[in-house]
C-alpha cells in the first residue's frame, strides 16, 4: 500500500510569514534573495522565504541589543515577562492546528503527532517557564570576615540560538522559553529546511506583548547566517542544537570571537538494551518506537538495540513483523506512524547506510528502499546480526534503520554501550530493578530512560555526556545557561551586633 504514490493531501493553512521578524517587524533579507522551503512528500516548493545573511544577523543583533541595555524587557517585573509568556501559551493553543499543518508541512512528520503532541508540548514548556520568571533568585552567602555577601542573577543579555529541522517548534520553545524567562533578549536561526513554524510562533509572541527587538528570528543557511550569529561580537551566549560536526564549528567561532559561552546539544547512537527477563512483545514495541519515532530523525533515537541472547531470536522477528506492520505515508493522513524524511540529502544518505550495512554483512531482514516513487518515504528497516565495528553501528544514521547487536551479559553490554564517542541517551528494559540501578550508575549518557523512551516533559533536564553535547536544556538546569552571576561584597562596620 504506496500510499505515497497517492496525490497529496492539501494542508488547511496558508504560508503567511516568509520574511525574517527583525525588531517585531518582518522585512525582506538586505540582499533582497530568498531561498525555496519543500514539501517533502513530493519535493515541491512550498514557499520562497527571506535568505538572511551577516547583514541581517547584524540587524537583528542590533535590534535584541537595543532590547536589552533599554528596552523595557530585562526591566520589566518578572510578573509582567510571566504574564506575556502565559499569554503567547495561550495564543500558540488557540492557534493549535494551524501550526500544526504548517509544522507537518514543511517537515513531513505525522499531523497527530504536531497538533497532539509537539505543539501542547511547546504551550507547556512555554507555561512551564513562564512560571519560572517571578522564581529567580540568587543567595546569601556566609563568608569569612567583615562581610554582607550576596548573589544577584541576572540575564546575561542578547542570547544567539541556532536550531536544527527535526523538532522546529520544539527546539524553537526549549531555546526561547528559559531565555525569555530570564529577562534576556534572542536572535534565533531557524533550519534552512524548516523556517516556517518558528515565524507563525514568534509572530504570536508579539501579539501577547513581547516588546520589538526582544526574540528576532533571521531564517537562512548555516555556513552565512549561522556562523554570523556563533562570531558575533555582540551575542552574549550561543546556544546550538545540531550535528556534532557543526557543534565543533560554532564552539570554534563563540571562541574566536568574544568567548561567549556556548550550550550544545549534538548528535547521538544511543543504546536500547533488552534484558534477558525482558517482556519479548513490550520490548519490542519500545525498542521500535525509540528508533522509528519522527522517522528515525531524533538526536537520542535508540539506533543500538541490544538484545540479551535468550531473546534475541523471537526478538528479531517480532521487530521485524513490527516493522512490516508500520503504517507509512502522507503524514496529513489519519492513522499514519512515518511520514518522508526531511530532504533528498537526508533521504540519499539513509539509503548510502543501508547499502553499507548489507555490504558489511549485517542481515537485512525487512525493509531497506524507498518506500513509493515520489518525495523522501524510506521503507522502515531492520537490520540483525549487527556487529559493533560495523558503520550502522557506529554513526547516527538519522532515519527509519534499527540495528539489532546481540549481547551475553551486562557487563559485556555495558562496556560496548559505552564504546562511543557520543552520550547522549540510553533504553534500559528491564523488570529487575538491581539491573535496572547498575546499568543506569554504569551509562555514560545524559538520559536514561527505564522501561519507556523519549519522555520530554518540560522539567525533565536534557544534553549529553561526551561529544553529544555541553550544558543541559529544559527543567530548572536550563536557567543557568541564561543568567550571570554577580557578587556583591558589602563590608559591615559592626560585624559584632
Ligand atoms: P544537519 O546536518 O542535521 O542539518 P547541522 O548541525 O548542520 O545539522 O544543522 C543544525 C543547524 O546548524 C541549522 O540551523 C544549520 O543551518 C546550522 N549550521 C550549519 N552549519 C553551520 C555553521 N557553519 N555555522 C553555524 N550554524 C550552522
């Protein structure tokens, strides 16, 4: 059933926002050029969008400085920021489904997945923060000596934030929501693949009230706009969620410049691992959903599943039979788990990895091509008899690929789960809760999730470990990516009394 084949179905909303929102107002790039953003069911062009460049990154830092050392915003009570981020929450769900389409659209995830998932998720981070601002506050401290010792916390000013195409509201909310929150002002890039959403939420956040110049979003490429924006010299902070590749980069260029100091969130191979008293049936539904989930395009995904080996053959066939089962198509359709992939790069590179993992010689046991004739559809893939050395084993893959590795015992498995560069997250499945506690001490990563996956409430603090990333984002963790921190030293005259 090649639902792909079918003709598309048409989105219930129109692009009104292509332009970059520069000081509350949108305009056309310096240089007057823009780019096409695609629909990828079909690779047509969805719409034309202003390309930004260095220019307009100088713009809109001008306009988020100007915010900040006089806009009313850093000096604002926090119960008014409060009052604002609880107001653009509220617009942002009344305007639910709109976003929703425009998110599928431009990005090909399931529609049920955006309008009942990821955008609650981002009015719910928004609110989450939101009950942060009227919340911050810095300490008294004891010192030695004659002294009244406080801290104050303070946002640390204009805040760059570059995001990545896989979760565009999402990533938009985790880097604007603790922003805002603190009193600081943001000059976002948004994905060249994926501009869209991000300017129909910003746009929302002005009608709430923000003031002009305090979140300006530049769409556009990453080499120009997004190296404009890590080598400013008037961005304070940066923060990056993307491949490890350009992680390195922007640090390079935060460093080369003023030293901001940077948040990365980067890559991932994160392991899944199903313990020998393991439910077969349970773990394989988790196992399929931690890989396949937003197409298998997820930093985290468990693109390792470790299967103890008095499992691992009813394990195989039943991810197997899951896969096969997998409803994949137009994601505006009901009932539909996989839509395309993000673009034909994407698309090209997640098949360049299936034929190496043939060419390996891991066992291909389903999928393995493109799923119909038209846009970036991939069949949903396992893969068995995966070896650690092997490439699918080793690098992100960023598609629907699950690898299965078969292990003995669990501080053989440990020690391979371990054997990455990345850290990022890891699956344990287990009724045992001595397994469950060793294994969790033992994982060098920065989530472990037991018994479920890819739980992201807005609390619930996330990064990585090694070169998956720097600093945590979401929960009360991400604050201090946005606040400095200031001493204040009084001497007493009459420490006595
Ligand atoms: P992917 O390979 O998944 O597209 P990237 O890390 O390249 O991941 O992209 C994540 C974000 O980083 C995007 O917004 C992209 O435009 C941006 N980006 C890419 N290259 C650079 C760069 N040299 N400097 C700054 N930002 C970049």
């Amino acid at each position: 059933t090649a639902v792909a084949t079918e003709e598309p179905i048409k989105p219930s909303v129109q692009v009104e926002h292509t332009q970059l929102l520069i000081d509350g107002k949108f305009v056309d790039a310096a240089s007057g050029k823009t780019f096409q953003t695609v629909d990828p069911r079909t690779g047509e062009v969805i719409a034309n969008v202003a390309e930004g460049n260095s220019e307009d990154v100088d713009r809109a830092v001008a306009a988020a400085r100007t915010a900040f050392d006089h806009g009313p915003w850093p000096k604002m009570t926090a119960y008014e920021r409060q009052r604002i981020l609880l107001r653009a929450a509220d617009l942002i769900e009344k305007h639910n489904d709109e976003i929703a389409a425009l998110e599928t659209w431009d990005n090909g995830k399931p529609y049920e997945q955006s309008a009942n998932v990821e955008i609650p998720m981002l009015v719910r981070l928004i609110r989450y923060y939101a009950g942060w601002a009227d919340k911050i506050h810095g300490l008294t401290v004891q010192a030695d000596g004659p002294h009244h010792v406080q801290t104050l916390h303070e946002p640390i000013g204009v805040a760059g934030q570059i995001i990545p195409w896989n979760f565009p509201l999402l990533m938009f909310a985790w880097k604007v929501g603790p922003a805002l929150a603190c009193g600081n002002t943001i000059v976002l890039k948004t994905a060249e693949q994926t501009p869209l959403s991000a300017l129909y939420a910003a746009k929302l956040f002005h009608e709430a009230g923000l003031p002009p110049g305090v979140l300006n979003v530049v769409s556009g490429f990453g080499p120009t706009a997004g190296a404009a924006l890590a080598s400013h010299m008037d961005v304070d902070k940066l923060a990056f969620t993307g491949s490890t590749d350009t992680g390195k980069v922007v640090l390079e260029l935060a460093a080369k410049s003023n030293l901001k100091p940077v948040t990365l969130e980067l890559g991932g191979k994160s392991p899944f691992i199903v313990c020998e008293d393991a439910d077969v049936d349970q773990a394989v539904e988790l196992a399929h959903f931690a890989l396949f989930f937003n197409q298998g395009q997820c930093c985290c995904a468990g693109s390792r599943t470790f299967v103890h080996e008095s499992v691992y053959d009813e394990f195989v066939e039943k991810a197997k039979a899951r896969a096969l089962k997998r409803s994949v198509g137009d994601p505006f359709k009901g009932g539909i788990e996989q839509g395309p992939q993000i673009d034909s790069d994407q698309f090209e590179k997640i098949l360049r990895y299936i034929r190496s993992g043939v060419e390996n010689g891991a066992t291909l046991e389903t999928g393995g091509d493109r799923h119909g004739n038209k846009g970036y559809y991939i069949q949903p893939t396992v893969f068995s008899n995966v070896k650690d050395g092997m490439a699918i084993a080793k690098e992100e893959i960023f598609g629907p690929v699950q690898t299965i590795l078969k292990f003995k015992d669990l501080g053989e498995v440990v020690q391979r789960a371990n054997n990455t560069r990345y850290g990022l997250a890891a699956g344990v499945f287990t009724q045992n809760i001595d397994t469950a506690n060793s294994l969790t001490r033992a994982l060098r990563v920065g989530t472990v999730w037991i018994n479920c996956f890819d739980t992201f409430d807005a609390a619930i603090p996330f990064g990585g470990y090694k070169m998956s990333g720097q600093g945590r984002e979401k929960g009360e963790y991400s604050l201090k990516n946005y606040l400095q921190v200031k001493a204040v030293v009084t001497s007493l005259k009459n420490p006595a009394w």
